[in-house]
C-alpha cells in the first residue's frame, strides 16, 4: 500500500510541476525572489543546486548547504523558464533557519510528501517511521516553507518546553494514554484522577507531541493526594530495602521529604540534588504514609510491568517492545510498541529468547547514584535541554525523550547526567 501511495504521489507531484512550469510566469516573478549570492561550490555550472527549485535545469543531487548559494544558475534557469520555486518564497526563511532537517537518506527522499515524523500537516505521507526522522530534508522543507506542514506542536500557544509532564509513577503510564487531568483531547484516558496529576508524562509527552491533546488549564496546581494505596505491612518490606541514607541534609526533620529521589504530596517541590540520600526520616515517614514513594517504583512497587497487547504486532512470535534485547526482538522496533506487545515478550523471556535491560527493571534505580565520572555528556546545546528528558540518542532507558535525533548526540549533558546518576538512563 505504501508503495502505491508513493506512486501516486510522485505522479501527483510531477503534474504540479507541469502545471507549475506551464502557468503564466505572472505567478512567480524573478525579482520577488531571494536568490541569495554564488558561494556554493557547484555555482556558475549551467545547473540550478539550490533545493528551494525544481525543473528540468537542476542538479540530479541536492543539498541544504546550498539553499540560496547558486543565485546565477538559479535566475539564469528560473527566467529561462527552466525551473520553479517548489514552493513560494515567503521570505520567512529566518523562521526556519533554527529547524535541523535533516538530509535525503531516506527510502522515501524527494517523492512531495514529507516522511519526517516530527512534522504534521497536509502535505505529509499516509505511513510515519521515527527511522525518517531528519532523513527527508528537501520534502518537508519544501512543504514548511509553502505551509502544508508545520513541527509537531508547534502551533500551541503553550511551549513544549514551559511544560512540566512530571514522571512516570502512575500505574498507568506508558499505557499510551494520557492519565493526566490536567490535559484534555482525543488522546486522553475515558477516567481520570487526580492522583495521576504530573504522573504519566511520556504518555502526555506523546500526546501532546501527536496534537491529540492540549493543555485543559496550565495553571491549574497539582492537588494532594496519596501516591499509593499499597497495604502498610507491604510498604515496610519494601522500606527495609531502601536506602533512605541518613538525617545530615540542612531540611532533615522538617516534616518533608527533600530527597530528589521521591515523589508524591509528602515531597518538597523543588528538592535538590544535594539533598539525595541526606533527609532519610522525613522519607522514611512520608514513604510508609504512602505520601511519598520513589520515582520508579510508584504503582507496580517491584514489579516489573509487561504492559498489554495492543500493539499491532502483538503474538507474533516476536518481541516488539525495546525494553528487552535478545535474539527473539523484532527488528524495527517503535515507541508506540513499549509495553504492548507482553505476551509475546513474556513467552520469548521465559524461552530465554529475550531479557529485559536491566535500566528498564524497578530496582536498577536503587541502585543510585551511579558513578557518571567516565561519560562524556557534551552541553547543553540541544533545543530540547533542561526539559529533565535525556534527548541524546546514545541512551536508553525511561529517562530518554521519545524521539531521539542523532543531531542532539553530546548536547542534552545537564538532564542526562542527573538522570544517568539516577538511575533512570544508561549508556547503549
């Protein structure tokens, strides 16, 4: 079906072209647009190599670098009739300078649809794969500059990066769903609570990220509630084994928990590192009041959680969900498949065909904090810094972004240092 789809829309896009080239020049005028200067290598050849063109008088290969970097070839060509603009020249060209698109390694590079997953709009192809994510340049250029498509989310008044999505402690996370109340939209859960405020946040990051669900109210505060509703005598069997450290932090015995490492109504709201394993009675309190509860243990305390079988590839002999590696995986593998293919990975496991990565299980945060002295984590240059997600695409584990882009390698170093000295993320 893909194929087909592909067919047609080249088809499709041939016609345009035709048409574009056969139309009166009145639609485009040579001096309305910017050609830019001749600083490309390939400038002054008799071929047109700025990718903004299309037509009979360009290059067979094309690259960004020479977006506005052929100008005499290009106005030669373009008056000539030659060429066209494939989309108009809109003269936001500075809007556009921050967005990385990437190149054409795609299967599916320079057929008119975009195939880059981060964007969304018309112009879009039937059929996304995170694998085409920055690989599509020219397309989803193309189709950005002409209108057709814009970045995921980027039309929300509210920014992704202004939102606090929390973590993951609700016994629903990862369920593909948003259980967050403070949202609202298709991709939200049919019941919600309050108890899961700031507790599902790659369900809601994802969601958000899609479009199919927006801020309800921004400013509305988290409410107080239990984090837990695990028997008492269970939450002590599970406090013997956590090492709350001791009472040396300048807020032990305040009545809060300040160690970084729990969540919930009985924790500080903005502990600080230097308070981890330094606050173990106030913890220790608010942990058996199931007020407070360590991040990656909330709801299923201990266990590890397969998840369900919603995913389109469930019970087909193979494992389809990244947290687990071994010979009986799949071998393209999505985040829509986390935790939705359990039978399949649960049978595989017992066969001993596949294992779950030891990031991935409750207790490997237990054992933090991990010594972070041999990684080098780069800065803090990434668009997505500070956003408390490890966006660099050489972790993995549930403290990683969703989609990760080989450009943010070395430059998310503040979030994935903490959240690999917590545990939440190690190296691939």
């Amino acid at each position: 079906m893909r194929t087909i789809n592909k067919g047609l829309a080249a088809s499709g896009l041939v016609l345009i072209l035709v048409a574009g080239l056969s139309a009166p020049a009145l639609a485009q005028s040579a001096g309305d647009i910017d050609f830019g200067d001749d600083s490309s290598q390939w400038t002054n050849d008799g071929e047109c190599d700025d990718p903004r063109f299309a037509g009979e008088g360009m290059a067979s290969e094309l690259v960004d670098a020479d977006l506005a970097r052929d100008a005499t070839d290009c106005r030669t060509l373009f008056e000539a009739g030659s060429i066209t603009l494939t989309a108009p020249d809109t003269g936001d060209s500075a809007d556009i300078s921050a967005i990385d698109f990437g190149d054409d390694t795609s299967d599916w590079a320079r057929d008119g649809e975009c195939d880059d997953p981060r964007f969304a709009g018309s112009a879009m192809a039937i059929e996304l794969e995170d694998i085409d994510i920055g690989r599509d340049a020219t397309d989803c250029r193309a189709a950005y500059e002409a209108g057709n498509i814009t970045l995921v989310g980027e039309s929300d008044p509210a920014m992704l990066g202004d939102i606090d999505f929390g973590d993951d402690t609700s016994e629903w996370a990862n369920d593909l769903e948003c259980d967050d109340p403070r949202f609202a939209g298709d991709g939200m859960a049919s019941e919600l609570s309050d108890t899961n405020i700031l507790r599902d946040a790659t369900d809601c990051r994802q969601a958000y990220e899609d479009g199919t669900i927006t801020l309800a109210d921004p400013n509305a505060p988290p409410v107080t509630a239990p984090v837990t509703t695990v028997p008492a005598s269970m939450l002590e069997q599970i406090a013997a084994r956590i090492d709350f450290g001791d009472d040396s932090g300048t807020w032990a015995n305040d009545g809060e928990c300040d160690d970084p490492d729990f969540t919930g109504p009985g924790v500080v709201t903005d502990p600080i590192d230097a308070d981890r394993l330094h606050d173990a009675s106030d913890c220790r309190a608010a942990f058996l009041a199931g007020t407070a509860t360590l991040k990656s243990t909330a709801g299923a305390v201990g266990a590890f959680d397969y998840g369900s079988d919603t995913s389109e590839w469930a019970n087909d002999g193979q494992c389809d969900d990244w947290r687990f590696t071994g010979p009986g995986m799949a071998k393209k593998l999505s985040s829509t498949d986390v935790m939705a293919d359990a039978t399949d990975c649960q049978n595989l496991e017992a066969n001993g065909e596949v294992s779950i990565k030891p990031v991935y299980m409750p207790d490997y945060v237990l054992g933090a904090p991990y010594d972070s002295s041999g990684v080098v984590f780069g800065d803090n240059s990434s668009s997505y810094a500070d956003d408390d997600i490890c966006d660099d695409p050489r972790f993995e584990g549930p403290g990683t972004a969703t989609t990760l882009l080989d450009s943010d390698s070395e430059r998310d170093a503040a979030d994935c240092r903490a959240l690999f000295e917590a545990g939440k993320i190690t190296l691939r």
